[in-house]
C-alpha cells in the first residue's frame, strides 16, 4: 500500500515552477488517490474536504450568494439546518419541505437519502423538474444504494466520516459534482477558505472503499432483522428503516433509559462506523423531531448479539 505522505510542501523543479502538489491546502497525494476512487464510485468529479460539514460549507459558499433561497428537506441532518440558520446573517434564506413530494420554488433543493434520523427518500421526479440547484447528501445510502448523480442531483455531499471510511475514527466530507465549472468553483472556495482534507483521513477513505460493498450488505442484512425484531416489541411505538443501510429510527417512552442500558452498543452519537451507536436525538434536535425517538446504527457485529443487547436496554 502506499505510505501517507503528511507533507505539507513539495520543492518546486530546477526550474523553479512548482510540479503537481506543492502545499497541501490545495492537494495532497492521499486526497487525490482518495477522490479518484470515489469518483469513480460515483461517476464524477469528487473532492475531499476536512469534514461533511465543511463539505456543506464548501457548497454553499460556492453556490449561494445574498438572496438566495434553500428548500431544505425537513428532519434532515440536524447540522444542515443549523449551518443554514447561521447564514440567515449573510442574506440566504431556507425553509424546510416534505422531501417525500414537491420542494417549494428555491434558487437550491436540499435533500437527504435517506434523511438523517426520520428515513424519508426524496422524490427524484419532482426534483428532476425543479429549476433550482439540487443538492443530495448521500452520507446514508453511500455509493451502493444510490448514484444520486444519475438521479437528478447536481452536487452529491457525503459525510465520509460514516459509512464510507466506517470505523469512527476518521472526520472526512466530500462532494460529488459532473460539471467542470462548478467543481472547480468549489476546489476553488475549498482552498482559499482551507477547508481540506487531513491525509490521513483520505487514506481512511481509500481503504473503506476497499470494503464498501460488502460492509453494506453487512450493516443492511443486520438492520433489516434488527428493524424487523424492534417491529415486533411491545416497548417500540414507531420502526422506520428505509429497506438499506445501517441507520434505523425508533420510538420509545423512555429513550435516555434505553440508551444507557446498552453493553455492546455504544451510547454514542454518530453513525455508518464498524461499531454500532445508539442515541436519543432529542438532546440535540429538540422538539424538530418526536421526543423518543432512538437513532441506531447498526455495526458490523453478530445480529444475535445486538438483539440480546437491545432486548435487554428494551426492558430497562
Ligand atoms: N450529513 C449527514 C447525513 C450526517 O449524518 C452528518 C453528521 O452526522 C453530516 C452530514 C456532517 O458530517 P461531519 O460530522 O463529518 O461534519
């Protein structure tokens, strides 16, 4: 494998002109390596960046101006709407729609498949007639459930934090574009505001991509049973798991009870890593969405065992 090169300057040639990477905020070996297998998963331009949220920063520098208005795909990702409220103060608006049907007239669409933590997909046929930019993040479905590009999104964002490095300990984002003149203005605002990547992250990203597929199906076979198991529970209210993936939602009475009762499922939050997690959203959404509501990411581990743990949290 190759070594991670940490460097952060390369010496320009003899003659004094600088070759191919020169200072790491603009490129380094390992992001490259790392945005070339990614885009080839995806089928496009893709860039790396310090983290998803500097991903979603990088976009709408990009492609949002004073005036500008975002429809953003409501109980999505909590950091979007926190992100996009924090830049009322630089003249971009947002209102939150029902991604399941039509987005309201915006210069930007932004959706989430599936939406982090409710599981609602967006309706790609009303988003292929929108006139506006769409923006997808994939961070959930990844890769291997969704070419978001060929769907109708013009700017795909991952957290690559997740599934596609998947062992919780790499803080990476990405964005997927087939439109030259945008992906170079984001390589652009991504290197004048230095939002980049950490090498190591990258090569994080190279070696998930490795395994991708097969940690998918993992995480989907044992999500899939596990929703189905928490279905059948009499403590469990509401199941929503959109049929791939690790991520499952479900509703309960007593959700901090439940989260602190787990031994092999971290109470932690995050999600898409080896390792499964578990937490109650309301400590950080609020009332934005149902007050028991568990978010569980389903890891790598022998579904037996996780059951065994939920059960026994469940009766707690
Ligand atoms: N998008 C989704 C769907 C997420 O779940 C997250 C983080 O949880 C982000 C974006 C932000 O990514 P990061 O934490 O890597 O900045």
């Amino acid at each position: 494998m190759e070594p991670v090169d940490r460097s952060t300057i390369w010496p320009y040639d003899e003659r004094g002109e600088p070759g191919r990477f020169y200072y790491s905020r603009y490129d380094h070996p390992a992001g490259v390596a790392a945005e070339t297998a990614l885009g080839r998963r995806e089928g496009g331009d893709a860039l790396l960046y310090a983290s998803g949220m500097g991903a979603e920063t990088a976009v709408l520098l990009a492609f949002a101006r004073p005036g500008t208005t975002v429809a953003l795909a409501e109980c999505c990702y909590y950091g979007t709407s926190k992100l996009l409220g924090l830049l009322e103060g630089w003249g971009i608006s947002y209102v939150e729609y029902d991604q399941t049907g039509e987005p309201p007239d915006a210069d930007i669409v932004w959706v989430e498949a599936p939406a982090n933590p409710v599981l609602t997909m967006p309706d790609w046929e009303a988003l292929r007639r929108h006139r506006g930019l769409v923006v997808c993040d994939a961070t959930v479905a990844t890769p291997v459930y969704l070419q978001a590009l060929d769907e109708g999104a013009d700017v795909v964002v991952h957290s690559a934090t997740k599934f596609l490095t998947g062992s919780h300990d790499a803080l990476l984002g990405a964005t997927v574009t087939r439109d030259p003149e945008r992906s170079a203005r984001l390589r652009e605002f991504r290197g004048s505001a230095g939002i980049v990547s950490a090498p190591d992250a990258a090569a994080a990203l190279v070696r998930g991509l490795d395994t991708l597929d097969e940690r998918m199906a993992r995480h989907t076979e044992t999500a899939a049973e596990l929703a189905r198991r928490l279905e059948e529970h009499p403590a469990v209210s509401l199941v929503r798991y959109p049929g791939f993936s690790g991520l499952i939602s479900f509703d309960v009475e007593d959700p901090r009870a439940v989260e602190t009762s787990t031994e092999l499922i971290l109470n932690a939050t995050s999600l898409g890593g080896a390792r499964s997690t578990m937490e109650s959203r309301h400590r950080w959404e609020g009332d934005r969405i149902p007050a028991g509501l568990l978010r569980f990411s389903a890891g790598l581990e022998d579904v037996d065992a996780l059951w065994a743990d939920l059960e026994q949290a469940l009766e707690a």
